[in-house]
C-alpha cells in the first residue's frame, strides 16, 4: 500500500479531526507533526554512479554538496514511484556521464575539470546525447527539479543541511510570524480601501 | 456485519465545495448524513510548509498509476494517462488547499445563449434559474464559511449585502496596480478571499503567512470546508464522516428511486448503504464517472443517462498568465518600506467579464486576477529554469534564486474566462485505464473553441498593459501562459435545466430520470462562468439543500428509522 491510502486507512480508522479536536493554539512549527520521514531504503544507484550523480549535482546546482543534495536524491529515487519511472534513468544517466566523460577526456566525470562537467552537462541539457531508450533532456529536467529540491526543501527529507539553502535565499519557508498582524493593528495604518 | 444493512437518511458521495453544505444543511435540518469520501481525514497539524510533500507529491492527489486519469487533447488520437483534472481528494476536498479567491457569477452568466443569439460551434444554454434567485445563497454561503472583502468597490458585480469580514490587508504595491489600471480607464477593486481577516466563529484571523494555495492552512484561517463548515456538520450528532471510503456505484430501485450506495471502504471491502436521498458531490468528472460506473441492465449506459448527456459538455476554465519582474529597492523608494513581506496583492478587475468593446466576436472574457508570486522557493527556482527553457542552471540559477528573493518583486496577473462548451469537451470511460479497485477511470477529452481563445488572448493582452503602466516601470513584463485550460476549475457534465430531453438535472439538481438523486459539485452548470466557481458551488449546494430539506420537512421523502 502506498503512503498516501495508508494514511487514509490510519485516519478514517482512528476518526482523527473530529470535531473538537481543532487545536486552540497554532503550532509555529507546524512541521514537528509532519507525515513520518521517508525510510531510508537501499540506493538504487551504486557507488560508481552516485559519484558521478553527485558531481553533476554539484555543476547544476553549486553548494549541492554541502547542502546533502545527492543524498536527497538517493533517498528520493529509493522510493515509490522514483524508484519504478525515474531511478532506471538517472542509473543510466550516470553511465553515460561517465562515457562521455571517458570518450572526449579519459576520465570519469567526477574527475574532470567544472568547465569540462559543463560541457557534458549542457549536452544533456541541449538534448544531444543519444543513446537507447534514454532521453537526454527529460532527465536534465528531473536533474535540475531534484537538485532544487534538495536544496530548499524542508530538511526533514534530508537535503538543504542545516537549512543552508533557507539561508541563501534568506527566506525560511516554514516561519509564522504573528507580529505582523500586530504591527499592522497597532500602527492602525489605513487601508487603500 | 452490521454495516451490510446500514441505513441513512442521506448519503453524500464527497466532502468538498459541493458535498458540505449540503451535508451540513440537512444534519441541521434534522436527516441522518453519513459522507463518504475518498481521501484522506487531514487535520490542522497535517498542514506544514513543506513543499516537496505538500505539493510536489502525492499529499492531495494520488499517483497517475493508482489513480489515473486519461486525456486527448484536440485531435489526438489516444488518450494518455495524466493527473490532470482531479482537484484534490480528501476530508473537504479541493476547498482545502484552494487559494481562495472567492468571485460571484454574474447575471449574463445566467442568459449566455439569449445574450449571444448563440455563436457557432458552442452548445451554449440559459441556466434554467437567476442570479436572483442563486443570490440570497451566496450571502449565506459567505456568512457561513467567512468571506473577507469590501462591497461596493466592482462596479460589475450584483451584491446587495456587505461582506461578514472586511478586507485583507493588501501587500502595499496593490496601489501600483491600481494606478495602472485607473490609468487605463479600469475599475480594480480588492479580491474578496475565503480566509478570515478577523477571528471569526472561534478561528483565528490569517497570519499572513502565504501559504494558500496548494497548502492546507494550519491556522484554520482560511475558509474551506473543513473549517468551516464540516466542524459543526459532525456537531450536530447527525453527520458521520467516512474517510478513505470511495462510492463505487449508485442503486436505484424498480422505480428509479435511489436506494443507497455501494463504496469501498477504507480496507477495500465492498459495504452497501441504504438513503432516500443521495447527494452526488465528486467534482464534475468524477461524479459523471460514478454514474456511468453505475451502470445496470436497466440502465445500460449508465444512471441518469437515458439522454446519452452525463459527461458531455464539460466545460474547464480558459487561462492565461503574465508576469512583471519589479526592482525591489525601487518599489520601497516609492512606496516605503514598510510591509514589503505581507503576501497579498488582493486586486482584481472585471472590465472584460462582458465587453462588447474587447474586440472578439464573443463579449464574454473572464476576470483579472493580480498576485504577487507564491513564495514557494522550489517552485520559483523551477520556474526560472522552465522559463529558460532550463538554459539556466549552474551559478546563474543561483544567482537567479539570490536575485529573486533579495531584489525582485513578481507581480502576476492570472486570467479566468468563459471556457466554451463544444462537442469535443466531454467526460466517459476509458476502455483500458484502470484505477487501483480496478474500476475503468474517467477519460477526458478537450477541444478549446477559437473564440473563447481569442478572447483570452485579449484579456491576457489587457493584463500585460496594466503591469506595463506600473510606476517604477518593471524591469521586465512577459507573458507567461495564453489561451490554455487549467483543469482545477472544472464544471458541466450534468447539467441542469427544465428540458428532460436537453439535461440531466432539473432545476433543483435532482436527476430527471432518477427520483432522489441529486448532484450538487459544479456538474449541474451548464456554462462555466468567467471566474473560478467555488462560492457558487458552496452557494449551489446550500439552494439545493434546501429543497431537499423542504421536501423532508413535507414528508415527501420518508425519514428512516434512526
Ligand atoms: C491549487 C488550487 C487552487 C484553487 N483556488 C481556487 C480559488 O482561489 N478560488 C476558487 O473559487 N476555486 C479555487 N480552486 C477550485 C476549487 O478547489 C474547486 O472549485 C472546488 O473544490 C470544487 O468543488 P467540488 O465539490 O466540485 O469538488 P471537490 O472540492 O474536489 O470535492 C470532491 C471530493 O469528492 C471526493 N471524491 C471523488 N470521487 C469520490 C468517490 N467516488 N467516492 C467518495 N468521494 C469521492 C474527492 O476526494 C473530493 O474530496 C482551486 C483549485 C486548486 C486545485
């Protein structure tokens, strides 16, 4: 059963939010009470290819490194549904950064110089790798969509270390701030309308 | 099993805009309700700011595979499997994580066929009420779920009583846009919401946090019906809420009375319900879903449709987007400083909602909705890549996000029109997609008619003058989204009108061919509107109940044993 009717089941059983049970007083942090964190799981990838993963990682998105960014991803593709449609991809994916990277420089990406991880990259942006099966430019999407992600996503799911990428953008996505509405009522500011 | 030979007053099939008022009208009317829907039972702690499982997920609606919908879009041949069209599944539906901007319809919704003489190619038709008679129902629906807004201000727009919340307080560059618009001969006004600017009926007022769309409120402040409406639904003692139960086919006796209802409950064990009445209320796709699922030897091709009409003339909303890129620190020069961060813009504008000046051959647009972008940073981020046709990643992205959040002010406009009905927008079942419980899934088809296009272009068109006027003039103003669809707002799969030959529903909503069935989600509209449709779904449903409970009030319908 996924996590979804899971949670269905466990509700409907236990009948929670009936009525009465609306809390009085609002939990600043909200998220304390978050769905359980995902299980681990085993990597669909092996050490060869989260090496490389993690390198372009790191090229898309500059700080994924520090930000616990591969290890998002790897946890991420572990599960239900990533790791039927998408980790099948990126594993190949990370074959043909290390072919490429072997073919122009004979090495493996993760060893290659920025400007050289670029220019592959970009290949797979602009589409131009070919190989069976594979779609080049769907996956830099995904790439791209997982590395944000795991950058400014809530670190529970074990990206954006340390809020690191809270603190970049100097924005923390989770704060409540009930001053607010007092420094709007108290300085009794008149409305446009 | 004792719940084998369960029996209720009514039955309402989903917990949402069209299913809660009504649920709430008869339990205080005095009828035994039991919901069943879908989802999941939230409550408020379940509603975080985490935005990879709030809304990048499967928090409101479940995967493709175990729940699929398909789709053909104009020509193509093949539908192909999509999450789009569900709005949301669980305990108050799609009212839960909607942004809640609330709009009226207006009285030349009512008469489109009359108003136009008819327009080629669109099987345009009268609602068989008006707006007079729908209005009395959006006061109540507003009282009811708490509405904040100011009357008086959109020269479009019937209303005679006041809002029961004044207005939010809007982000200060709202007064850029009103200039703007002013400027260009417009009438802005602020954009009435369903989140609470003051405490009301025992919920706190919004904390401005921004969070709306695509989140459930963890404050309770803003107004689905979950909030506010399901709460005191179960405090009457006579509403039961089944989560995780889906409504798997509607039983009629030898009369073409309805009998009850057969779901899947939470463990997927097959339970039946007994009802005198059953209100259908699964959203426009799902509900012509269910009646065709509901097929029987006496009725072939599904409930209700001796006419061949349940799933036709779907209708979805138009869309169209622009985007205003503004320089921060020029905003704060001219505005001052103060309130930068508050989170709504909360203008709109109604000048093309009928326009015979616009220039297309319809004068029915839509409405301008002005907002600032939501602060979901993966969602910005993704957005920049997307608009670079992902050319942008690597330290630009970055600097990208860094400019965003530290520089930039986005200003949006989102435009919602007339999305026309046509013979190539209708709802069936697939032939071969299935959902989880191995039930054919509802296949969507869409064709968009030209006309309803152009007009859209025109308003988007309009919307890139208003955000090109603003002073400090923005760095950059481009259109983001033209003549599309959005599938969240969907409406008219059984529509309602006095001709059994021409409509599913009656005036009052009740099937014409099945006694005490009712549909009260957006189905029963026979055209869209040229706003998103919630109130006058919240508003629909609490009519429609009433005539329900007047009929149990008559006696007419039977109370059961309790
Ligand atoms: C992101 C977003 C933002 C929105 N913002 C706005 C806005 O600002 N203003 C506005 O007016 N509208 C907005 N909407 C639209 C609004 O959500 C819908 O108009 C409204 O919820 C539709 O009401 P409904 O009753 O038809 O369906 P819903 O509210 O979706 O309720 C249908 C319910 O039925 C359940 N169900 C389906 N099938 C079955 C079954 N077989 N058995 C049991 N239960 C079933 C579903 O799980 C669901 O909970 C927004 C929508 C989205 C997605």
């Amino acid at each position: 059963m996924n996590r979804f009717s899971r949670r269905a089941w466990i509700c409907g059983l236990l009948g929670l939010g009936a009525a009465g049970l609306w809390p009085r007083r609002v939990r600043p942090q909200g998220h304390a009470r978050a769905p359980a964190p995902l299980a681990p799981g085993r990597s669909p990838f092996d050490a060869r290819q989260r090496r490389a993963l993690a390198a372009a990682c790191e090229r898309v998105l500059p700080g994924a490194g520090e930000a616990g960014v591969p290890g998002y991803l790897d946890r991420q593709l572990a599960r239900e549904p990533f790791s039927r449609f998408l980790a099948p991809t990126f594993g190949r994916a990370a074959e043909l950064l290390d072919s490429q990277a072997r073919e122009a420089h004979g090495q493996v990406f993760a060893e290659l110089p920025a400007e050289a991880q670029d220019a592959i990259l970009g290949r797979f942006q602009a589409g131009a790798v070919q190989a069976q099966g594979f779609q080049a430019r769907p996956f830099f999407e995904h790439l791209v969509r997982f590395c944000l992600e795991g950058f400014l996503g809530d670190p529970r799911h074990g990206g954006n270390r340390a809020e690191v990428g809270w603190r970049f953008i100097g924005h923390h996505p989770c704060w409540w701030s009930p001053r607010r509405i007092d420094s709007l009522t108290r300085r009794g500011r008149a409305l446009p309308y | 099993m004792a719940r084998e030979r369960e029996s209720v007053d009514v039955v309402v099939i989903g917990s949402g805009a069209g299913g809660a008022p009504a649920a709430l009208t008869l339990a205080e009317a005095g009828a035994r309700v039991l919901i069943l829907e879908k989802g999941p039972y939230y409550s408020l702690g379940d509603f975080t700011h985490d935005e990879v499982s709030i809304c990048r997920r499967d928090f409101w609606v479940p995967w493709e595979h175990l729940d699929p919908h398909t789709i053909r879009k104009g020509a193509e041949p093949e539908a192909r499997v999509t999450r789009e069209g569900w709005v949301s599944q669980c305990v108050g539906g799609g009212t839960v994580h909607m942004s809640g901007f609330f709009y009226r319809l207006h009285a030349e919704d009512f008469r489109l066929a009359t108003l136009t003489g008819g327009l080629d190619g669109a099987e345009l038709a009268d609602w068989p009420i008006d707006l007079a008679e729908l209005e009395p129902f959006y006061d109540l629906a507003e009282v009811r779920v708490g509405v904040s807004g100011q009357a008086g201000l959109n020269p479009f727009e019937v209303r005679k009583r006041p809002f029961p919340l004044p207005p939010l307080h809007p982000h200060p560059a709202a007064a850029l846009v009103d200039e703007a618009a002013r400027g260009l001969g417009l009438t802005p006004f602020p954009t009435a919401r369903a989140v609470l600017s003051r405490s009301y009926g025992g919920r706190p007022p919004c904390n401005y946090c921004g969070f709306c769309g695509e989140y459930g409120c963890e404050n309770g402040s803003k107004s689905s019906v979950l909030a506010s409406l399901l709460p005191p639904a179960e405090a009457s003692g006579r509403c039961e809420i089944r989560a995780g139960c889906m409504a798997s086919r509607i039983e009629v006796d030898g009369q073409d009375r309805v009998q009850g209802v057969v779901y899947l409950d939470a463990q997927g064990v097959e339970r039946r319900v007994q009802a005198r009445v059953v209100v259908l209320a699964a959203s426009a796709i799902e509900s012509a879903r269910l009646l065709l699922l509901s097929a029987d030897g006496r009725h072939p091709h599904g409930l209700a449709n001796g006419t061949g009409l349940v799933g036709k003339h779907l209708t979805l909303s138009t869309f169209g987007k622009g985007t205003a890129i503004l320089d921060r620190a020029q905003v704060a020069a001219r505005l001052g400083a103060d309130h930068m961060d508050l989170p709504f813009l909360q203008r709109s504008l109604q000048d093309d909602y009928w326009n015979p000046r616009l220039g297309a051959a319809l004068p029915k647009g839509g409405t301008h909705n002005f907002l600032l972008h939501h602060p979901n940073p993966i969602n910005a981020g993704v957005r920049m890549a997307m608009d670079a046709k992902w050319t942008l990643w690597g330290q630009p992205l970055k600097e990208a996000l860094r400019r965003y959040f530290h520089d930039e002010l986005w200003i949006e406009f989102e435009v919602f029109g007339e999305f026309l009905p046509v013979p190539g927008s209708f709802v069936d079942l697939d032939p071969r997609a299935k959902d989880r419980w191995g039930l054919p899934a509802a296949r969507i088809s869409v064709a968009h008619h030209p006309v309803a296009d152009d007009v859209n272009r025109l308003m988007v068109r309009r919307g890139l003058d208003v955000l090109e006027a603003m002073q400090p003039r923005p760095v950059k103003v481009y259109p983001w989204a033209w003549a599309n669809t959005t599938y969240h707002l969907q409406h008219g799969t059984c529509r309602f009108g006095d001709d059994p030959g021409r409509s599913v529903l009656d005036r009052d909503c009740q099937a014409h061919e099945v006694r005490n069935l009712y549909v009260t989600d957006a189905s029963f509209m026979p055209t869209s509107g040229g706003c998103p449709a919630t109130p006058t779904i919240l508003a629909n449903s609490f009519r429609v109940a009433s005539k329900i409970a007047e009929r149990f009030r008559r006696g007419e319908i039977a109370r059961g044993q309790v």
